[in-house]
C-alpha cells in the first residue's frame, strides 16, 4: 500500500483469527486521541470517561508525555537493571517526596506490583517474625490481579474459576470490617504466628468503587502495629491523583508500610511499582527481578506525568472535576427514580449503582453509552464506573452527564 493510498477499513474478524479471546470487546476500534476525546477507525469521536480504565492520567496525546517519551527513546530507552538507571532514581525520589514511601520496586503492571508486595511479605514473615509459612489476609470483592498469587488475594471466586490449584497462603474477610480481620488475625495465629501482612484497597474499585472506611482502616493499622504485621494497600486504581487526593490513603488517615501503584502513573506507559516504608524493605540482590521494570522510557514518562500533574494542579482538578460529576449524578438519581441507587468513589473515581427500576446491567449501560457518543467502565454487574482522564474540564463533565442521562431514558 502506498502511503497516499487510504486504509483498509478494519477488521475485526481477520484480528479475531489470531488473538485469543480473553476480553469481550466494544464492536469499535480505537485509532487516535486527543485530550479527553479519542477516535475510532470509522472517524467517529467519542468522550472518554474510561481512560484505558483510569490509567490515561493526562488524557490522550499530551504534550508533555508526548515529548518525554519521545527524547527519552531518541536518546536511551531500555538497558538493564544490571545497571544505574537515572531516571529510574530520579522518579524514586519524586515519589519518596509525594510520600508513597521510602523505597521502591519497579515493575511493568499493578499485578505484579502486587506480586512483589505479596512476596516482600513472605520474606518479612519468615525473617522478621519468623513464620514458617506466612500468611496474607485480604478482602472478599477485592481485586488485585491475574497473576496466580494476585489471583488468589482476589477475593471473588468469577475470577478464579478453572485455575485451580491457586496459591496457597491466603486467607478472606470482609472488606471495611476490623472485627472480622481482628479475629482471623486471633484464629490464624492461635497455635503458631501465621499472619505476615494485611492487602487492602483504600477503596474497591473491581468490588464496585466502595470506598474504606476511615474508621475502621484506624483500627486495621492499629491491629497490625500490635502484632508487627504488615499494612498493604492496593492503590493501583486509586492512586496518582485520581481520588482528589495523590494517594487513596490520605482519605482514610492511616499510612501504610507497602503501598502498590501501576494504571495512571505513567499515563498508560506500562509501568507498575511497589514502595515500602525502610523498615520493611527486606528484599536482597536475587531477591526480586523484573527484565523492563523501571527502564529509562517508561521511568521518563512516569516523571512527564508526576511533574505535569503537580504544575498543573491536577490533584486539584480532579477533586473540583469529581465534586461536579458527583453532584450532577446525584442530581440525576433525583430526576430519575429509581434508576441510580447510590453515588459513592472519591474524587474522579465515581461509580453510579443501578437501581431496581433500571433492568439493564452495567455491561449494557456501557454499550449504550458507546452508542450515544460516550466511554464508559463496568464495575460489576450493577455499577458504572466514572473515570475519565485528570485533565478534564467542567464542560466536558457537563457533556457526559447530558448523554448519561439520555442513555438512563433509554
């Protein structure tokens, strides 16, 4: 094909032939983006409130990430962690000072930002409280990855389905219950240590944008501060400015000692990392490896992200931006009886549950957002996921919230 010649139309049937079918894909193909808006390869435009599920931090083509990663990967985009790595240091010590914690461990994805977390436990376990074979409580409705230890913190069984043996070492409770976590934490460790750490998400974002409580998450820390026990938090979804605050955690006031990030750190860069409090960082060369984790490109488009949300005042944004679409979902609830049942996320991480008068599910919504012209995420069968990129203006909040009413009227 010459480069004056048009493009052949796409075709999901030839794509289909050869890629395996692990996602249910929207019948559209995504070509190009521009700010919050991206296009498909028809030409039609769509406003995205999706963001490649919260990880498109500053929306579509911005300048500053496009020009990061462009001199990055003119001048040096992957070598090795066999060697010093500056940018690598650099966005290590831009998050020490954001205070995500003192230490870190990059990666290429949330899940094994996890995997790391789960595997730091393990070692803190063995040699700092010497526990034979540690333990990890996490919640039920979490959702932690797709690795097989990932998927076994997971605590919802759709995800865990025919991939039995799963790891062991894991144990459930419910999520925003300190009495329960108190007495597994008794039960385990009643006839020998067995608890190492605690894994939890400031906020459920695959469990339905539940938000934790404060109050409870006090008492979780206190209960690991009384036994040496790790605090862990997920804010793969939640964090890098997204809640309205830069980490989920500042919502509930309770500090952790492993905190995990991935999705909007580099903007959809793939790039995933594990920070830990010195206290705990008891990993070892050999310890721990990851072939592209932390490399030049995807440090560098960490960096454009970090300095661009901080310049900007994007944490700013998306508390004003998500108090609006808050606001105006909660207006539409009103108007519409019956077919919002609740409001609840922080910042621009919302999620509207269903109510009983609308028979359609999350997944359907979705579809007919599509339709009218709106991006869109479920977040289980009975909520709609808001999350659009941190750069989106009160216009464009306004414009989703117009067409989410008309696909609601069905």
């Amino acid at each position: 094909m010459s480069a004056s010649s048009p493009a052949a139309p796409f075709d999901a049937q030839a794509f289909d032939a050869h890629v395996m079918s692990t996602y249910a894909r929207y019948p559209i193909a995504l070509e190009r983006g521009e700010g919050c808006r991206v296009w498909d390869t028809e030409g039609r435009a769509y406003l995205d409130f999706a963001a490649g599920i919260a990880t498109c931090t500053l929306g579509h083509a911005h300048k500053n990430l496009v020009e990061a990663v462009t001199r990055q990967i003119g001048k040096l985009h992957h070598v090795s962690n066999l060697f010093y790595i500056p940018e690598q240091g650099a966005l290590a010590a831009l998050l020490a000072a954001l205070g995500a914690g003192e230490r870190a461990f990059f990666c290429n994805s949330g899940a094994e930002a996890n995997e790391a977390a789960i595997k730091l436990a393990r070692k803190y376990g063995r040699t700092r409280l010497g526990i034979e074979k540690p333990v990890v409580i996490a919640a039920q409705a979490s959702f932690h990855g797709r690795t097989l230890a990932t998927l076994t913190a997971t605590g919802q069984a759709k995800y865990q389905q025919n991939f039995d043996p799963l790891v062991p070492g894991f144990v459930h409770v419910p999520f925003n219950d300190a009495t329960a976590l108190g007495e597994a934490i008794v039960e385990l460790d009643r006839e020998r240590k067995q608890v190492a750490a605690v894994l939890m998400e400031p906020l459920q974002g695959e469990g339905g944008i539940r938000p934790g409580d404060p109050a409870v998450f006090r008492k979780i820390r206190e209960l690991c501060d009384a036994r040496g026990i790790l605090l862990m938090f997920d804010e793969v979804q939640v964090g890098v400015g997204r809640s309205g605050k830069w980490w989920g955690h500042q919502h509930l006031d309770v500090e952790p000692d492993v905190m995990t990030l991935a999705k909007g750190l580099a903007g959809g860069v793939p790039i995933g990392a594990m920070l830990c409090k010195s206290s705990c960082d008891v990993f070892q060369p050999g310890d721990h490896a990851s072939t592209f984790g932390g490399n030049p490109l995807a440090c560098a488009a960490a960096l454009a992200v970090l300095m661009t949300i901080e310049k900007d005042r994007l944490v700013d944004n998306a508390r004003q931006r998500g108090d609006q679409l808050r606001a105006g979902l909660q207006a539409l609830a009103k108007s519409s009886p019956g077919k919002i049942a609740e409001v609840r996320g922080w910042g621009l991480l919302l999620g509207a549950e269903l109510g009983p008068s609308e028979t359609r599910t999350a997944p359907e919504i979705a579809r007919a957002a599509l339709d009218a012209g709106l991006l869109l995420v479920p977040a289980g069968p009975r909520v709609i996921r808001f999350v659009p990129p941190l750069i989106v203006s009160s216009a464009e909040i306004d414009e989703a919230l117009a067409v989410f009413a008309r696909v609601l009227a069905g």
